[in-house]
C-alpha cells in the first residue's frame, strides 16, 4: 500500500486535513502516518530515516504533505526519497505578492492555545456540556442556538461539535413523547424561540439508533419512532423552527449547515 | 479589511482550516466569509456577485479559497474578480502523474456520514460523555485510552477532541485529594494502568481556572492547587504513567501529544 505522511512542527492537524482531502480524490488505500511536533533537526533527521524505510519497504516513494516554520527542516524532509508537498508555501509565496506583506513564520500559530477563539470555544465545551439534553434551563440567555429533537436524533454531538469547532455556545433539549402530545412548545423554550434550531432524522434511522441502546422497547420500535418524527416536524412547521434532516448528514454538515442557514458568527478561523 | 472566503460544496471546513492556516501566515486582519454547500449553478452565481459586491466595497480584490466537484462550477468563482486559490486541484493535478491514477471527484467525499470513520467517532463521542469525570468505571475494558487528572485540569475537552478528531475512546477519571493522599492509584484504575495518560498544568493557572467555578473557595485557592499538583506529578512518577502539561497547550495540541505518545492509530484520516 501506498504510504502517506503528514508532518508538522505543530499539531500537523492542518496537514492531515488537507492531505487527506486531496489523497481521498484518489480511489486507492493509502497507509497513512502523522507525526507532529517536528521541531528540532534531529527530529527531522529521524523523520526522514522512518519515510526512507516506508519507501525500502513498499518500493514506492511515500507522498509526504509537511508544514514547517524553520526552512532548516523543510530542507531535511526534501531530501528524503519521497514526493514531497510543503503545501503551505507554496500558497503563501503567492499571496506574499498580492498581499504586498511578508509572511511571519510562527511555530504553533493554528491550533493553539494563543489563537484568539481558544478560550471561546472552551467556554462553549463548558456550555455544551452543561446545557446538554435540557439538563439545565436556567442559561438559555446565554445560547447562540438551541438544538431542539427528539431522543437520539443527534443533538449532542453536533453542540460539542458546534463548540469545539466554531466557538459556538450550543444547548441542546429533547422534545419528548409528552411535549409532542401537547402541540405547544415547552415552557423553559417559549421565551427563546428565535434561537431554536430543529433536527429530525427517517423514522427507520431512528429506531435503528435506539435499537441499539434499548432494544426491543416501545422507546425503539418503528411504530413509536414514526409517531414522535411526524409530530416533531409538525411542530416545528407551526412554530416556523428551521430544521434539518440528519439521516443522511455527518455532525460536521450539520454543523456548518446550522452556522450557515441560522447566520452565526464563527468564533474560530 | 480584507475580505477572505472559503467556499465549497460541502461544509467548506477543508477551505476553512487549509486557507486559514495560510493566511494566518500573514500579519493582518482578514474578514472571514465561509460558504458551504454550493452546489448549484444558480448558487454559485449568487456567491460570485457577493464576492464582487465585497470587492467594490472595500476596493480590494478578496483572497477566495475553494474547492468543487463540478469544473462549471468552479469556472463560476475563478471568473469573479477575487484573487482565488483551488487549492485542492492544484495538487491533485501533480498526484495524478504521480500515482499514475485519475482522480475521481465526488461530493461530500470528506467530513460525510459515508466515511468509513463516521460510525466509529459517534461511537467514541457517546463513550466519552458516559465516561466522563469517572460518572462510569465498569467500561473501562473497552477504552483506548484514559486520561487522568485532578479537577479542572482539561480532561474532558481533551476526551472529547479525541473522539470527534480521531475516533479514540478516551474515558477520563478526576484524581481527587482522597486518591491523591493515599499515594495509591484508585482500585478501578489499577486493572488499566497501560492506558492511563496523565494531564498536569501549572497551580497558577489551575487556581485561574478554579476560581472561574467556585471563587475564593479552598477548592480554588493557591495553596490547594500547588498540593494537588505536587501530589498528581508524584503520583505519576511513581506509576510511570505518561503525563503532560496543559498549561501552554490547546486541547487540540494535547490530543495530537496524546496521540504520538501512546501510539494509538487514528480512526480518521
């Protein structure tokens, strides 16, 4: 198999994403390998051995996508026997020209503790967690969104996502079986309806999902699931809450589906 | 202000994290516009006319970082008047003459429900929000890794990075003063003292952090967080356990240390 490396002075988190979306263009398996905090001259010393020894061993050059502020480094990832990609320069020398300024190399510059939106997004894990699954209804002033659903339509991971990412405060709330029945919003909700935020899911995905937890219960059967989901969209049509369907739909598309139709500001770049 | 976007046809976060990586390189502001899911021609005419109405604005051409699928609809945005990166294509292209295989474009090829990864990282965030702070000790078995630390030390943000990055069941266990004075690691940790990975931080910013929670409380003071510290290092020390310092790290730079320290395989590339 055809090995991969990303390789960073940093978390090298930019390198495997970036690297990975490119290499995924390509139907074929790779062996992938990360190592960051790449910052000395032996490090990268030994780095280089561990690419030759990828390449020896599959007699394949490995395609390496490598990020460094020292040029030092950069140098000794280059010389190894691979087909190298320092993916950020070659952007920057670019942009250095239309930008008119000179870029300003810096270790840990992404993805650390120094970036503006970290304590942020901190807070707003924090808040999540809190507020997660209508545990506490007292901080709906504080919210950026509500995610409002029924039981294990996927409300938990897309607030810690929303948090994590994005530096969004995201509470999350379960409609349940006896909030549906009445027709009308829960009482703690009413006073923060603009900031709700709808998710539903097919009612077969659902009871697949709950299967798993309980199987075999009233809670999981398809009978239950095809009730609460055809009053849960009700209720979010006569009350206009935006929704989103998650059958389909990764806790990262929710996510950015979310920031994008409720106009959210990113706390994170 | 210099106007930047990141648009794709899926979640743009690719665009997002590769082009902000970039531009971070540069020391200025930028105003940041993400815009995922163009996935039509009309849309993506109208997100041409909204980089141009930003250009006429500020009288300055927008930096624009995108990636599409469809050519049509990339020839949209290069015909804007933005300075625009694909900067997917741009390696793809040389990864073609290298592999010596056609890229095979697909939408929503990252960041979707259909990657391999997906099921395995729901999985984990699940696990870490029922192992959090010891709430379970009877699922340990199954944890690729469990952090430890006393109260406040960036267990469960760290747990959870884990999880959504990287797909790795991280469970976490508060070391409290009571474990601490024993000298003895907890029972329900000593059946799994190989996955044990162990957080410190500074009892300056512990005390920080403390006081944010509980002001002026014993559990906040100074003196508290310097015995707690001492006792956590010692502790570690003894057991051998791995450790790290949060103090000057993001939770995304103790999960990429975490990472690379116990070797776990990622789950997600």
């Amino acid at each position: 198999m055809r090995n991969a490396f990303y390789i960073s002075d940093g978390t090298a988190i930019t390198a495997e994403v970036f690297g990975n979306a490119t290499l995924s263009l390509f139907p074929m398996e790779f062996e992938h390998t990360t190592i960051p905090f790449v910052e000395t001259r032996e490090k990268a010393l030994e780095v280089k051995a561990q690419i030759e020894q990828a390449a020896a061993k599959s007699n394949e050059k490995p395609i390496v996508f490598f990020t460094f502020v020292n040029p030092e480094l950069s140098e000794i990832i280059l010389a190894s026997n691979a087909v190298c990609y320092d993916f950020i320069s070659t952007f920057s020398s670019q942009l250095q020209n239309e930008l008119g300024v000179e870029p300003v190399p810096k270790v840990h510059r992404t993805h650390s503790i120094h970036e503006q939106s970290y304590d942020f997004r901190i807070a707003a894990v924090n808040y999540a967690l809190a507020n997660d699954d209508g545990a506490n209804i007292k901080d709906y002033q504080q919210a950026d969104v509500i995610l409002v659903g029924v039981s294990r339509s996927g409300k938990t991971p897309t607030s810690l996502y929303l948090a994590l990412q994005y530096g969004i405060k995201a509470a999350n709330y379960p409609l349940t079986p006896d909030d549906l029945d009445s027709g009308e919003l829960p009482k703690s909700l009413q006073p923060y309806k603009n900031k709700l935020f709808g998710l539903t899911i097919s009612p077969e995905r659902l009871a697949a999902i709950r299967n798993e937890r309980m199987a075999n219960s009233r809670y999981a059967s398809l009978r239950q699931c095809r009730i609460e989901i055809r009053e849960v969209e009700m209720l979010y049509k006569r009350f206009r809450i935006p929704y989103y369907n998650s059958t389909h739909h990764s806790v990262e598309e929710m996510s950015a589906k979310i920031m994008a139709e409720t106009g959210l500001q990113r706390r994170k770049y």
